[in-house]
C-alpha cells in the first residue's frame, strides 16, 4: 500500500515536471522580447542624448551670467564677442536636440527614428567642426585679452589657458564620443 | 563585444527563464508584463557588476526571483506599459499544452512566495546547493522546505 503511494507521489511529481518542460518548450517558440522593448532601449540612449544636450545648454547659460561679472574689466567687444559666441552655442544645440523627443520614440515608425538619429549626428558633427576654430580663436584672444589687463607674462598665460582649453577639450571631446556612440548604437539597432 | 550587444543575447538566451518566473507570480498578463520589465530592469543594473564569480543562469534567476518576490504591485499602473510578444495567452489559450502549463500554474500560484521560488528552481532539475545559493537558505532548510512543498503539491491534485 505504501508502495503504491510512494508510486503515485512520484507519477504526480513527474507530471509536474512534463508540465513545466511544456512550458519551457512553448516559451523557448517566443519571441517575447518585442520591438516596443527595443525601443524602451532606445529611450534610454536618447535620454542620455539629451542629458548631454542640456548640461551644454546650462554652461552656456551660466557663461553668459557669470562672464561678464568675473570679467568686467575685459574690453567690452570682447565681452559682448563671448555672450554672443555663447548664446548662439546654446540656441544651436537646443535645436540639433529639439527634434529629438524621447517619448515620440515610442510612436515613430522606425525609419523616421533613423533619420531623425542621422540626422542629429551630422548636425552635431557640422556644429563641432565650426565650433573648433571659433573656440581655439577665442582662446587665443582671451589670452591677449587677459594679458593687457594684467601685464603678465604671455608665457605664463598662454600656459595656463593652453591647461584650461585643454581640460575643456577632453570634456568635450567625452561628450561629443557619447553622443555620436549613441546615435550609431540606435542607428545600428534599428538597420539590424 | 558591446555591453548592451552582450545583455541583448543573455536575455534573448535566459528569456523563457525569466519568463516563467515571472508568470508564475503573475496573476494576469498585464502583471506579467510588469514583472518582465521589472526584471530586466534589475538584470540590466547589475549587469556591470556581475563578476562572473556564478553561472549566469544563477545570477539570472536570482535577480528574477528577488523582482518577483520584492515587487511592489501597487505600483503596477505606473509608468509606460510594454506588452511582450506573446503569440498567445498563457492565462486564456484553450489548447492542451496551455492547460497543463496552467494546472502547473495553478498548484504553484497556491504556494507562499519563497516556496514557489523554491519548487520553480527544483523542477528546473537545479541541484540543492544551487537553490540554497540562490534563495539563500542553508542546503538542509532547502530539502526540508521541498519535501513540505511535494507533499503540498500533491495533496492539492487530490482536493
């Protein structure tokens, strides 16, 4: 009798088993993973986009208050050079990331994702093209700039903006990496 | 390869894991759903930690266990909703296969959470270090707890 019991306990726990190898097995069929998922991806990498885009457009804010109070005694086409120079930096990169709205990710079709995607990438690329010379022309009169009001040596200037413009130039060279990674990591997920 | 490449294939690999688990601490789809992107959520946070030091099949049902376990269903209205890519319905398909998968369902779904993990990790064929390491109870506790939870189980395909 016990025996018998014994066979049973084991027959209902073997069924258990198969029932879950049928599981296993109609699942193993699914695709599951589905493209609004991918996209749910995407959202994250745009974010990160944006996030890089905003942190730009709030240095630029904050160099255009905080310029002309620490440098008041720079010449004023100088001046007025820098604030110009830096709003239209931040006007540029509102509208290279404008187009670019996460939560439309969600109900574009794929192919005007890409565009948008390529898009952004060539803007951005175009914008940091012209913005290389204008920043290192910048420095250089910067530079002069700061020597007239404070007779230092030039030496002894051009060092320190060439380690200030350096440091810079590694942020933004970090920055710019990210964006363009994630433009072609979208770019590439949706072309596979 | 690139992080997120690699993550893409580890979950596409593991994912009838993770849904299963999933399913079986779901009450319907749509909690499904939520508790899918839940633990890929978590899998993908702690994807750059894992060191390897376990089999990613462990570490994978681990975090899926832990979601499901934790999950605050309350919450389960809340953000942006993603219905998985399912050809059919485990909770409503009428064909054979379905209601086996869903006498199974239902005898498990009647166990407390822990014990659930714990006969979802036995029927995987797991080994009982393997799902003491992963419930993180001593091996003894683990066959203890499994004989409770077999004499559970057959007794409810008795009622």
């Amino acid at each position: 009798m016990e025996n018998e019991n014994t066979i049973t306990e084991q027959q209902e726990l073997e069924t258990l088993r198969s029932q879950m190898d049928l599981l296993r097995k109609k699942l193993e069929q699914e695709s599951i993973i589905n493209e609004k998922l991918m996209r749910e991806t995407m959202r994250s990498r745009v974010s990160t986009i944006n996030r890089q885009g905003w942190i730009s457009i709030a240095a630029a804010i904050c160099m255009v208050l905080w310029f002309p109070l620490c440098f008041n005694t720079l010449s004023t086409a100088f001046i007025i050079t820098t604030i110009v120079f830096t709003a239209v930096d931040a006007i540029a990169t509102w509208i290279i990331h404008k187009q670019v709205d996460e939560r439309q990710l969600m109900s574009e079709d794929m192919r005007t994702v890409a565009n948008k995607m390529k898009t952004l990438k060539k803007r951005y690329q175009w914008s940091t093209v012209i913005e290389l010379p204008l920043v290192l022309a910048w420095c250089v009169w910067f530079c002069y700039e700061v020597i007239q009001m404070t007779g230092a040596p030039w030496q002894f200037m051009a060092g320190a903006v060439a380690f200030g413009a350096l440091i810079g130039f590694f942020i933004a060279l970090k920055m710019y990496r990210k964006v363009i990674d994630n433009c072609n990591a979208i770019i590439k997920q949706i072309e596979e | 390869m690139d992080k997120e490449k690699e993550f893409e294939q580890i979950v596409k690999k593991h994912k009838s894991t993770v849904y299963t688990v999933c399913y079986m601490f779901s009450k319907d789809e749509d909690e499904v759903n939520d508790l899918f992107q839940e633990v890929l959520i978590n899998l993908w946070k702690g994807f750059g930690d894992f060191r390897g030091d376990a089999a990613i099949s462990s570490w994978i049902w681990k975090v899926a266990l832990n979601t499901c376990i934790s999950f605050d269903r309350k919450k389960k209205r809340q953000g942006v909703k993603i219905p998985l890519e399912m050809a059919g319905n485990l909770f409503t398909d009428d064909d054979n296969d379905s209601q086996q998968i869903r006498m199974l369902y239902q005898r498990i779904n009647q166990l407390n959470l822990v014990d659930r993990a714990i006969v979802l990790l036995w029927l995987e064929n797991l080994s009982y270090d393997d799902i003491a390491a992963i419930v993180g109870i001593s091996v003894k506790n683990v066959s203890v707890k499994l004989v409770r939870i077999k004499q559970q189980l057959i007794k409810m395909s008795h009622a």
